[in-house]
C-alpha cells in the first residue's frame, strides 16, 4: 500500500514538474516575443521618425523651387489668372457637347462590361 | 560500572536523538532557505542593476518634435547611440584606453586616461552621439564597464529656414535659443502637457509658421539684399486677426544643424532682438492718435510751406512740397512738418499715455524670449514728443510695430502676437480695443491710398488691394545721423477692405542702383520687395484678386508697355 503510494507521488512529481517546466519555456517563449515585438515597434517608430525628417528635408520648399527652376517651364501664378467659379458658368455649354448615349456608345460602362 | 555505565548511556541516547533533531532542523531551514531564494527568482524578477546617472539621463520625457502649421517638420529626434565607460569596473585603465583610442582616432587618449582613472566616478562619455559604426568597434572590444546607450539627437530637417524662431538645443538636448528654449523654460507646462508618458512619447508642439510663407519671404529679402548690396534684412508676415505670425525671417541667417552656432552680430534676429528707429513707418501711429483723440479728421489741413522750429532744432521734409497739405496728402508725402504739428496739436501728455496703450513703452513679450526693450528718449519733452512722430529718437523691435499696424488695421483691437497656433476664438480672448473702430477705418483708407497713389506704389500688386506705409530711417552712426547710411522699411496690408494679412519688410543699409535713379529711399527697394512677396503669398493664403475698372485699365497699360518695350529690345 505504501509503495503504491510512493510510486504514484513519484509519478505525480515527474508529471508535474515536466508541465512546470514546459510552461515555464512557454513562458520564456512569449517573453521573448514581446520583447522583440516592442524592439520591433520602437525600431519601426525610429524609423518612421527618421522617414519624416528626410521627407520633409526633401521637401524644403528651397529645394522644390530649385527643382522647379530647373526642370519645370513654370511661373509664379499671377492676379489675373484666378478665374471664379461664376465666371466659369458663362462658358459652360448649355448643351452637353458629346452625346454618347444617343449613339449607343458607353465606353466606360464597356470597360466594367469587359472586366465582369 | 554498571551503574556508570546507565550513567553513561542514559544521557548518551538522550544526546543521539538532541543530535538527530538538530540535524534535521538545519536540512528543514536549509531546504527553506533553497525554497525562498528559488520563488524569489522565479516569481519575482530581479531588477536589472543601473547606473544611476545613466538611469536619470534615460528617464527624461521625450522632446516633442517642432511642426509648422501644416505638420511640417521644423525640428525632431533621431536616435545615436553614446558611448559611456564606468570607471569602477574597468580592470586596466591603460589598455582601455589604448583600445578606445585605436577604434576611435578622435578621442584624446590622455584626457580619456585622466577621466577614467578618477576611482570615485560612476559614470563618464567616452563621446557622444557616434555613427552606428564607430558603436559596434567600441561595443566589439569587449572592455567590462564600457558601454552605449541610444540617445537622441536633434534635427531640423527644414535647415535655415525659420531657424531664428525654432531657435537650438545644445548636446543634451536642452534648448538654448527661440521655441526650444521656450520648451523648457516659460512653455514647460505646455511641453509637458504634449507628452504621454505611458508610450513615452510626446505629441508634436505646432507653431504658426508656415514653410512655404517662410520661405517666399527669405528668399525675396535675400534676393532683395544682393541686389540692393544691403548688410541685413528681414520680414514678418502676420495674420491680423489671429495674432499668428506665419513666417518670420532675420537675414543674415544660421544653420540650426552645424556643431558650432557662435552668431556673429549681423545673425542676431533683427525683428525680436534689435531696436530700429522705424522713421516714417510710425507716422500711422501719429495718425491714427490723432483721429482718436478726434484732433483732426479727413479734412484738417497743416502747413508744411516751412520748416518746424522748436527751440534750436528744425524739422524739414524729404521732399518739401513747400505748400499746406491735407491729412491724406501728408499721409502719402511723408511729411514729417504735418506729422510733427499733428502730435504737437495732440499734446504730450497725451500723446505718451497713447503710445503706453498700443503697448510700444513697453518690452513685448512672445514665446521666443530674445526680445528687446524699446528705446525711449531720456527726457520726452516738446521736441521728443514731434520727433517721435515722425520716427524718430525712438526705436522699438520691428514685430511690435507690427503687431500695433495691424491693431490700427483690423478694426483697433490688439492681439498679441505668437509663434503658436491659435484660433480665432482663443485670439478674440486676448484681443484689447486700442483705438476706435472709426479710426480703424480712416487708416485703412489712408494706408490704401498710399499704395495707390503715395509711396507705397511699387507694392501695389493689382488685384490683392494693398494698403502699406514706407520709412526711410538715416542710421545713426557715431551719435550723429548718416546721410548715407539707411534702414529702409515697408509695413503693410492686405487686402484692405478686411485685412487678413499684415507684413514688414525691412532692408539695412541698401545702395542706391542705377535702375533705381541714385535714389535708396524705401519705395525704391523695401517697397518693390514687398510687393513681389505679396504676389506670391497672396495665392497661397487664399487671398481672393478683385478687380476694378481702373485696375483693369492699369494692367492693359502695363502690357502695353511691356509690348513696346519688347519690340524695341
């Protein structure tokens, strides 16, 4: 009876501190994990950080005009080519100029008509 | 013997089993002590040890970055790493420093030696903010006690430009000049409030500024200092109603980024931290005290035929028209004769309690915290009182004049002027009625007609409605007036009807040119300048152009002469 006992405790020793220590790799697994997750998030926001001041760097609006003067046929904008909106109306034509339907053409809903 | 014997075995086996217990008591507290130490460990981690100094290097808040009003950003953090040694724990001081030196050639091997061989010392930077490369040498020697911590670095990706708002940090990142010195010294609460400390991180401080403002407004002074060979220039351009100065820029300037940042005199920031004798620029403050004070109206006229007499001094005009004026025609001749009788007909008295309510006597105050106190006159007596009408013998930090211009503009209220973002609810707050809505109104008209018709004309961009005022103020040099030496000044507005913008420009010392006919007034280069800033920020604030008749008919001339003169080039 008392050795019965004592095999069973044993057993009951083995068992548990294999799950013990199985859980506690477990655990260290996980540990690991956060940890690099959280190196991962903190190298991603540096990252993000440095993105954004080379980005801006790159943007300077110094460099731009350069680049503009260089490569661009632009001019600053001046008075008198702001156009307003009522000003537009005058020149939209009362009459719509193409009138595809009336020729049976769609070539937009051809487009979706093919891709389905 | 055999009672001995019992003698002997009686305390005998009484003493076996003390032995026996006593043994098992020391393996129970023994097993004990095991069984503590090993919950210890498990349950509760223990804490890595930490330098202390380092410990309070690393827990600071994070900086917040610096972004203009569109999120650009002025100023960030990246990280670097340090390389820092803990002179307790190094074994051999010489061979440490024979290795550090061999993988970084730019640390003094003698100095190093000196600051490791201090015994007492726990923590000393063997050098600060190193390239990844130069961290893994280092780390790769193996040397117990050195080691490197990620810090952080300030950049201001955006360069010169509006470098003397966001000001610099020093190696610790602790701010030395302009909003970075605000950040940690007045505006410490409002830092603080940016930050989160549970993510350690902290949002960004936005400014007024904007870039693209920033930058038309430097590059035009610059252009404008070349050509007209001036020592110094700047501008400000401000939103009236708000209070928000949207681009501010001191020329010559600086490179936020360089190690090194010993600013000469002429890199001060001319519009916060120098005092300029603005000339006629604060005749619009004459005026508009005398509207207030109901002294004179549209229709007063003043005779400017001779020159003002008060005790030995004379006052004279640029250019005379020698005949009386009306208060518009003296407005747009610049006469220091009217403007000098003006302030006299207001009274002393009067007229410094007026300049105590636009707040010029005293220091203004904005969160960049180089300003300067304006220079008053020792004695202010009847000759003080005409001269200071005119602009002169009084000197204040160009922003405050325009802060005060832009008050007689938008209506009479005051905001003060700030480098932060503000809404119009927070200005309307801190807004001060200074002069009469009416008053408000005459100077508007005057200031319109002034770029129309006066001084101002070369500003006048068709279609933006441009009111402005110009000074030419002779330097003083060696405690007398230069002829030759001159401060050269716009201030202005638009667009007039319902100002939105207020802007300064100001040039140092420019030379007169032969397109400009020998002349270097005001009109002829700060005026020009002014107007080429306007064209280009004006589409960009969401000025809308209007045209009248008559503009229209200019801008018809205008293409014509520039057709003739085309066809004659």
């Amino acid at each position: 009876m008392l050795k019965l006992v004592n095999a069973a405790l044993v057993i009951a020793v083995l068992v548990s501190g294999f799950a013990l220590y199985s859980l506690e790799h477990r655990t260290r697994g996980a540990e690991r994990d956060v940890a690099k997750i959280k190196r991962e998030i903190s190298e991603s926001r540096e990252a993000i950080k440095l993105l954004n001041a080379e980005w801006s760097s790159l943007t300077r609006p110094e460099r731009i005009q350069k680049l503009a003067e260089e490569n661009l046929k632009l001019q600053p904008t001046s008075a008198q080519q702001f156009v307003s909106v009522e000003d537009l109306l005058v020149k939209v034509p009362t009459e719509v100029p193409v009138k595809l339907e009336e020729e049976g053409k769609d070539p937009i809903g051809d487009i979706l008509e093919k891709m389905q | 013997m055999s009672a001995e014997s019992f003698e002997l075995d009686g305390p005998g086996r009484i003493g076996g089993q003390n032995r026996v217990r006593l043994l098992s008591m020391f393996f129970v507290f023994a097993f004990m002590a095991i069984a503590f130490k090993l919950v210890m460990i498990t349950a509760f981690k223990e804490k890595e040890e930490t330098n202390p100094e380092l410990a309070a290097h690393l827990s600071r808040i994070p900086r917040p970055d610096i972004v203009d009003r569109n999120g650009k950003v002025l100023a960030t953090d990246i990280a670097v790493a340090s390389l820092y040694a803990d002179p307790r724990k190094i074994p051999d001081v010489d061979e440490a420093v024979e290795l550090i030196t061999a993988a970084l050639p730019d640390v003094n091997g003698k100095v190093l030696r000196q600051r490791l061989l201090q015994p007492k010392r726990a923590f000393i930077w063997i050098k600060r903010q190193v390239s990844p490369e130069e961290r893994d040498a280092v780390y790769n020697l193996g040397i117990p006690g050195v080691g490197y911590v990620n810090e952080r670095k300030r950049v201001y990706p955006q360069g010169r430009l509006a470098a003397h708002v966001v000001g610099y940090v020093d190696v610790d990142t602790q701010g030395i000049a302009g909003i970075e010195k605000f950040l940690d010294n007045e505006g410490a609460i409002y830092t603080a409030s940016l930050a989160d400390p549970e993510t350690q991180s902290a949002a960004p401080a936005e400014l007024s500024i904007d870039v693209r403002v920033q930058h038309i407004l430097t590059d035009e002074v610059s252009k404008a200092i070349t050509k007209y060979k001036a020592i110094a220039g700047g501008g400000i351009v401000m939103n009236v109603e708000t209070g928000e100065i949207l681009a501010l820029a001191s020329l010559p300037d600086f490179n936020p980024n360089a190690d090194t940042k010993a600013l000469s005199k002429e890199q001060q920031n001319h519009m916060l931290s120098g005092v300029y004798e603005l000339g006629s620029v604060i005749k619009a403050v004459t005026f508009a005290m005398a509207f207030d004070y109901g002294v004179i109206n549209m229709n007063s006229k003043y005779d400017a035929r001779y020159p003002l007499v008060i005790g030995n001094a004379r006052i004279n005009d640029y250019r005379g028209q020698n005949r009386v004026l009306t208060v518009p025609e003296i407005f747009t001749n610049s006469s220091n004769i009217g403007t000098a009788k003006m302030a006299l007909d207001v009274g002393i008295e009067r007229h410094q309690e007026f300049l105590r309510r636009m707040g010029l006597l005293d220091r203004l105050e904005t969160e960049v915290p180089e300003t300067a106190r304006p220079l008053l006159p020792r004695r202010w007596g009847k000759l003080a009182s005409a001269t200071i009408a005119f602009g002169h013998g009084f000197a204040v930090q160009p922003l405050q004049g325009l802060a005060v211009v832009a008050a007689l503009l938008n209506g009479g209220k005051h905001v003060p002027p700030t480098f932060m973002r503000r809404s119009k609810e927070e200005a309307d707050v801190l807004a001060q009625r200074i002069v009469k809505e009416s008053t408000s109104e005459k100077m508007r008209e005057l200031f319109r007609l002034n770029a129309n018709i006066g001084s101002a004309s070369k500003a006048n961009v068709i279609g933006y409605r441009v009111g402005g005022k110009t000074g030419t103020a002779e330097k003083v040099v060696g405690g007398r007036y230069s002829k030759d030496k001159r401060l050269t000044s716009f201030i202005g507005a638009f667009p007039m009807e319902r100002p939105r913008y207020a802007l300064f420009v100001m040039l140092d010392e420019p030379k007169p040119l032969p397109e400009t006919y020998g002349f270097a007034t005001s009109g002829w280069n700060a005026v020009p300048t002014a107007g080429k800033i306007i064209e280009r920020i004006a589409p960009l604030l969401g000025v809308e152009p209007q045209f009248t008749s008559e503009d229209l008919a200019k801008l018809e001339k205008q293409a014509k002469d520039k057709k003739a003169k085309d066809k004659r080039g």
